[in-house]
C-alpha cells in the first residue's frame, strides 16, 4: 500500500465533500458527519466483495485517521469500532436520509445537486476500492450497484440531468488543492469519452434483459477503474473483455452485440467501435489451409471492433479439421491483436459452455458468459406494440386482446426453437400484410382506418 495515496486519497475525499456542503443552498439538510457515515459504510460493502484482509483494513485506517488532516473528525479510537463493523458487515447498500432530503429539495427548485454527489460518490468508491493496489470484478460491480440506485432515486423524482461542464471535479480526486466554492454540473469524466457512453442509452431503451443490461454496465464500470489505475501509475490486471452471449434464438443477442461495439469504442477498448457478424460457414472453407485464410480475412475486416460469431460450438463438432483450424487461426488473432480485436460468440448455452470447455485457448479467453433469458409475454407485447408505433399503427382492443393471449400461449407451449422477439417481428410482419390486402378492397378509407389494425387481420393467431 501506498502512503502517500492513501493521505491524499482521503485529504482530497475532505475537500470534495466539504467543497460540495459550501455549494449546498440548504445547510441544515447535510452534514461531513452524515457522509461521511455514508461512505464509510459503503467503502466497507466494496472492500468486503474484494476480499480485502482485516489486517489491510486496519492499516489503511490507522493511516487516515492518524494523519494531520483527519484529527478535526476522527479519534483513533474509530479504528476499531470500524473494523468491528467490517467484520459483521453483511447488509446491502441503501440510499441514505440525508440523499433523499437532497432529491427533494432538487425536485422543488429543479435543481440537480443530488445528481452532482451520485457523480462524487462514485469517483471516491472507484479511488477506495483501488486503495490495496488490486480490483475485484464484484468492487466494480458493487459500486455500479451503489451508484444505480442514487441515480434510480433521482430519475424517479425527475430530478433535471446535467448536460453542461464547466470544471472536472475528477481534478479534486486527482490531486487538486480542493479550493473551488462551486462544484461543476457537468458529467465527471472518468474514462476517455466521459462517464457514460451514449450507447448505454441505446442499451437501456431494449425491452426487458435487465440481467444483460446490468452485465454490460459493470464491464463499463471495471474499464473506468482500468483507465484510473493505469493513470495512477498502480498495475493494470489484463482481464478479457470477451463475451459469451447464451440463450435461445430471437432474444437480442446480435443487437446486444452491436451496442457492445460501440460502448467499447467509447470507453477506449476499440478503435472503430463496428461488428462484423459470421458464423461456421463464413469462416471455413473446403479444403485444409484454405480455412485459416478465410478466418485471417474475417478477423482483417474486424480489426478495431467486434467480431460476432454467431452458433460458434459448430467450429467443434468431432473430427472437424475444418472448425480446428478456424479456432486455431482465431485464438491466434486474439493473442496477436488483444488490444484491438473483440471476439463475442454465442448460441444455446449447453452447447456453448462444451463448446469453451472442449480447448483450454478457448477457456483462457473466455470466462464472462452473459444469459439472454426468452422473453416474456408481457415482453413480446411490448416489442410487437413497438413495432406498431414505430411504423405508425394502432391496435383496436379486439386486436390487442388477441395479441396478447397469443404471446401468452406460444410462452407456455416454448421450446428451445422459441422464437422470442422473431416471434413477435413475424407475427407484426404478417399482420400488416393481411391488413393491407383488407384495405385494399376499400374505395376510400379515412387515415385512422389506415393505421388501425382489427382483429380479423390477426385471424391467423386464432
């Protein structure tokens, strides 16, 4: 551990709360002791998912609290008591009184302070969680959990978002003297491209995967800690950023893939941010040799982006020379260009974990599967509604209700062929033909009847 990070890390946590206190309208709705209580609790909860030693603990503590700049808070008596509660500290984060008496008062002056500490707290938990010179994937995944929820609250409460930048208060963290009255409202830039991607935004808005959707953040949220270690001058741990995407046919795993592209690009893993979809037959050809140029060509045309293969276990299948030579060539190319070259493969998630497991290559690079789950009928609804409205239809209530039993009952009656959201795209697609072979029987129709679709256009569902 270093000392000197550790002094600095907490003078400038003292800093950036007291600063955000002196720009705080309200006084009397926040004090350091109720934050601080806060972060201390939570710091806790990210050092418990890495393991931290108690041992570790207590000298980290010792240290702040016995430098010059912590003894107007603490008594080094705070040592123990906090190690006592590291030990039995087993509760989940929750979002603190003092944050939500902060939601409020943004909620009555549409202002957007609380947003302003989320963005603090987040900086500070990511800089705590580096403090033994190591970072746990379930750290990263906890202060994403941490800082989801603050942001949860304020979204809920409509506090306003903040699209303007005026300073970086990732300068006070990072060795600034902690002399600014105001905090900026603009976003705390952690990686290259900034807090968030936008591509996250196009994440967000799929319907349902929510277990998808937590996945990928905390792979955004473990590059940010990356980018913070490399900047600090501590090791960078050389994870694989590869992915396996298991789950049936029709559940997002190539749109999934798509925006993974473009999140990668933004947050500085890749330098074109494109995907380039294949699967057996467009990386093997027919003869012994020709196999390992073709794969070459695919992997040239994915260099700098992600290279999504789609039914990858087909490569493995017995005594196929052909998929050997094609993993062969791949798993070469992923060595060779590790810093610019993604490779995500999916399929049916028994087939893709015999798939992993059938060459120790494959293994090595491959340890992050992420599971699509059959989407719902409420689900199915709502991508087929999507549909509707995004093409400008409307549905009567006959339709609607008939709609809604159908993806019901083909939900019950799934098996692995389930077709998920090709299921709804079809039933729309078809849908809207036999409605148009009805309008055109009519002599005139007025715009609403055009758009509206009745229940005898869905008669094929019955």
């Amino acid at each position: 551990m270093k000392t000197d990070y550790i002094v600095s890390l907490h003078n400038n946590y003292q800093n950036m709360i007291n600063s955000f206190i002196r720009s705080f309208p309200n006084k009397g709705l926040i004090s350091f002791a109720s934050i601080d209580e806060y972060v201390r609790s939570c710091a806790i909860v990210i050092w418990s998912k890495g393991n931290v030693d108690t041992e570790d603990c207590r000298s980290v503590l010792n240290e702040i609290y016995s430098s010059s700049a912590s003894r107007r808070y603490y008594d080094r008596n705070e040592v123990e008591k906090v190690i006592e509660l590291y030990k039995s500290y087993n509760q989940r984060s929750i979002v603190p009184d003092f944050f939500i008496k902060i939601v409020r008062y943004d909620a009555a002056h549409n202002t957007n302070f609380s947003r302003v500490l989320a963005e603090i707290f987040e900086v500070l938990f990511i800089q705590f969680a580096v403090i033994d010179e190591r970072m746990e994937y379930a750290e990263a995944s906890q202060i994403t959990e941490i800082h989801e929820k603050l942001i949860y609250h304020c979204n809920m409460n409509n506090v306003v978002p903040r699209n303007t930048r005026k300073t970086d208060p990732f300068s006070l963290v990072e060795g600034g003297d902690g002399t600014a009255e105001q905090f900026d409202d603009g976003p705390v830039q952690i990686a290259a491209e900034g807090r968030d991607p936008e591509a996250i935004k196009e994440l967000d808005e799929l319907v349902g995967l929510e277990n998808v959707k937590t996945e990928i953040r905390s792979i955004v949220n473990f590059a940010k800690i990356q980018a913070i270690r490399k900047k600090r001058g501590l090791k960078v741990f050389p994870i694989s950023y590869h992915l396996v995407f298991i789950g049936n046919p029709g559940t997002g795993k190539t749109t999934v893939a798509r925006i993974v592209a473009k999140i990668y690009k933004e947050i500085g893993l890749l330098s074109k941010g494109h995907l380039v979809e294949v699967d057996r037959s467009g990386l093997v050809a027919g003869y012994v040799g020709q196999t390992a140029i073709k794969t070459q060509e695919v992997i040239a045309r994915s260099m700098g982006g992600i290279l999504f293969i789609d039914e990858a276990y087909m490569l493995s299948s017995e005594r196929d020379v052909f998929g050997q030579e094609a993993i062969d060539t791949l798993l070469k190319a992923m060595e060779d260009h590790r810093d610019d070259l993604i490779v995500i493969v999916a399929g049916y998630e028994s087939l893709m974990r015999s798939f992993i497991e059938s060459n120790p290559g494959l293994k090595s690079r491959f340890n992050r599967f992420i599971h699509f789950e059959d989407y719902t009928p409420s689900e199915l609804f709502d991508i087929f509604t999507g549909l509707c409205s995004k093409n400008q239809y409307t549905l009567s209530q006959d339709a609607e209700t008939l709609v809604k039993e159908y993806f019901f009952r083909i939900y019950e009656a799934r098996t692995e062929s389930f077709g998920n959201g090709r299921a709804a795209r079809n039933c729309f697609e078809k849908m809207i033909t036999n409605q148009a072979n009805r309008m055109a029987q009519y002599k005139e129709a007025s715009l609403e009847e055009i758009q509206t679709i009745e229940k005898e256009d869905l008669a094929f569902l019955e």
